[in-house]
C-alpha cells in the first residue's frame, strides 16, 4: 500500500478553491479534497505585512503522486507563489 499525503494549499475564495478541487480529482491528482473557509493568513510580501481571509484546500493522495500534484498546483493556482 502506498504511503498517503496530505497536501495544502490556501486559495483567495470558495469559488477558486472547488475549481481547483475539482481539477485535481478529474486529473485523479487526489482521491478526496476537502475545502474549509473562514482561515486568516498573515504573511509577508513585496516587503509589507498582509492579513487576508483565505481558503483552505486539502488534497488527499498517495505519495508516488507527489511531483504530478505539485506540479499542477503551481500551474493552475491563481496566486503567483502559492502556498504549497
């Protein structure tokens, strides 16, 4: 049995995160994804201090999918640099 992992990513809305979702199941990326709002995230970028609501995004999957999964987040995620 493969080893499971748990990847999360954080999105800008409800909306952007179930797109994402979806993609990463029809892509068979991950076998369950779980969406929670209402996380506020802290962060620093381009040398200021922000504090925005966010969306949380956690994707379940094997580890042999690991790279497949990253990869396709960074391609497809609306944020530059996203959180992965």
């Amino acid at each position: 049995m493969d080893s499971i992992l748990i990847v999360t990513t954080t999105l800008p809305t409800m909306d952007a995160a179930r797109l994402l979702g979806q993609q990463l199941i029809d892509e068979r990326l991950a076998a369950c994804v779980q969406i929670q709002g209402g996380v506020q995230s802290i962060y620093r970028w381009d040398g200021k201090v922000c504090n925005d609501a966010e969306v949380l995004l956690s994707a379940k999957t094997a580890t042999a999918q690991w790279k497949g999964i990253e990869a396709f987040i960074r391609a497809n995620h609306p944020y530059q640099l996203p959180e992965i």
